[in-house]
C-alpha cells in the first residue's frame, strides 16, 4: 500500500471518538471553538437554517485546518483528495464524517449543489500552490472559491426568491476574505504567506520583505489604506447587489458584514500599518451588540 493509500486509511478510520458526540454537537463545538464571527450570525436563524449552516461552516473549517495544519504538501494533497471522495459519498447519500452527516438532510431542501463544495476545496488546494499572487485578478479567483462560493451557499441556506440574490453573496464573500487578509497580512507573511498581490507591493513601493520582517513604513501603511477601500468597495457592490426582496432572509450574512466592516474601520483608526505585528479583532461583546443591531434595526453600508 501506497503513503497516499495509507493516509486515505487512517483518515477515513479516525471517527470513531466523533461518534461518541452527535454530527449536530460535533458541528456546533467546531464552530464555537473557532472564535469566528460567523458564529454570532448563526445565533438569530431558525433551528434547521441554524443547523445546515453550522454544518457548512464545520465543511469549510475541516478543508481549511487541512491547509493550515499540515506541514507536508503530498499529506495535505491527500487529505483534499479524501475530502473530494467524501464530497462524493455524501452526495451518494454515504457520508462518513460527522461534518457531511450532518451536511446530508440539508442538501436537497436547500439546494447545495455538489461542484461549490468541491470548488471549495479547489481553493483550499491553491493555498498548497501559490503562496504569492501577481495580479489583484488572480487573487480575486481565490477569493471567490474560498469564501464567494460560501457565500453562495450560505445565501441558499438563509433563502432567496431573486437569482441577483446568489451575485450579492458571492460579492460578499470576496468583501468578507479581503478583510481577512488584511487583518492576517503580518501572520500570514511570516507562515510565508502573502496574499496581497505583487502589482499592489511595487505600486507603492513596498518590498515583500518588509511584511516577513514586519518592518512598519508609510508606503506600507498607504498600501493598507488602499486595501481597505477596495474592500469596502466589495461590500458596497455587494448590497446594491442585494434584491429589496431578499434583505430580511439574508440578514445574517448582512450581520458579518456590518461585523467585519467595523474590523475594517478599526484598522484604519489605529493605523493601518499596525496590521503587521498585531491581529486586531473586536470583543465578543461587540460583536454580538452588531449582530444583534444589525438584526433589529436593518444594515446600512
């Protein structure tokens, strides 16, 4: 038997502790567990969207902490490979892992079709791949296969009568990942890392060393400056995207936004260079107060 064969092996053996808890509970300990702000969008949706979507957020965490958790390239490629197959399985109506069993009651009513959970994990698979960008375009395809597709997905779980409505998510999710690049630039570079595209560093005269370095500069506080507005820019296209009709089913993708767009302007007040040796993030707290405002009164961009 093959590394790759033996890797599949243990990877589809290794549940059975998972099995003790539910695929429900394993899903909702994995996104408690991660801090994330989408778990304060998940808190004001109904039982059964609350669920599909805290199984698609536990999907993205598992294909996401194979990238960041395996330090071997041909482990983590066979990692994705397993996760394809098991894409497959689920959609076969064999799911194995608790995260796609809890997937599976989901997929026909909301209509999560197959290929966006294998573009995600084509996404996942580029962060093996690249790990610098020449042109904001490039970028932009990464950021729609691991983050616009989400949102797509998402935009099904939460409900939609007007197809503009899955144009709005995809814009969302690429807004959403930008301001998480931002936040992570000075993490990210010194896992080797950097996402912020090369045409950008030399059009304001940063080197990429600077970010390895975490060498704080003017040029690199006006380079963060204009990632900001780009990703603001996304979120204003993405609710002039959003049908009139589709606002309140959507509000919970509209409760990150306002979330994340307060991240954003927290950056740019404490100094957008500062993104380089500190990782900002708003409390707890916070983040519920803008949930729930958000919730309750409506979101304005």
């Amino acid at each position: 038997m093959d590394d790759v064969a033996r890797i599949k092996g243990a990877l589809t053996g290794i549940f059975d502790k998972e099995r003790r808890v539910t695929p429900e509970q394993y899903c909702q300990d994995k996104a408690a567990a991660s801090g994330s702000s989408f778990y304060y969008s998940f808190r004001f949706l109904s039982e059964t969207r609350r669920q599909a979507i805290t199984a698609l957020y536990a999907f993205c965490r598992e294909v996401d902490d194979v990238v960041d958790e395996t330090h071997e390239h041909e482990v983590a490629h066979a990692k994705l490979a397993w996760w394809r197959e098991e894409i497959a399985r689920l959609f076969a109506g064999k799911p194995g892992h608790p995260v796609t069993q809890a997937l599976a009651p989901h997929v026909q009513p909301f209509g999560l079709p197959q290929e966006a959970l294998l573009e995600i994990v084509d996404g996942m698979e580029m962060d093996l791949k690249f790990a610098r960008y020449e042109r904001f375009q490039d970028l932009l395809l990464y950021c729609r296969r691991v983050a616009g597709v989400v949102g797509e997905l998402s935009a099904r779980i939460f409900g939609f009568t007007d197809p503009r409505t899955l144009q709005y998510a995809d814009r969302l999710g690429v807004a959403l990942q930008l301001t998480n690049i931002i936040r992570d630039v000075g993490e990210d570079a010194r896992r080797g890392r950097i996402y912020l595209p090369i045409e950008d560093l030399h059009a304001f005269d940063v080197p990429a060393a600077d970010l390895q370095h975490g060498r704080e500069s003017d040029a690199f506080r006006q380079l963060m400056l204009f990632q900001i507005d780009r990703a603001q820019d996304y979120y204003r296209q993405a609710w002039t995207l959003l049908p009139e009709a589709d606002r309140k089913a959507q509000r919970a993708g509209l409760l990150m936004a306002a979330i994340y767009r307060a991240t954003l302007e927290e950056i740019r007040l404490d100094g957008a260079d500062k993104v380089l040796n500190q990782r900002l993030s708003l409390t707890p707290l916070r983040k519920l107060w803008l949930a729930w405002k958000t919730w309750t009164f409506g979101y304005r961009p």
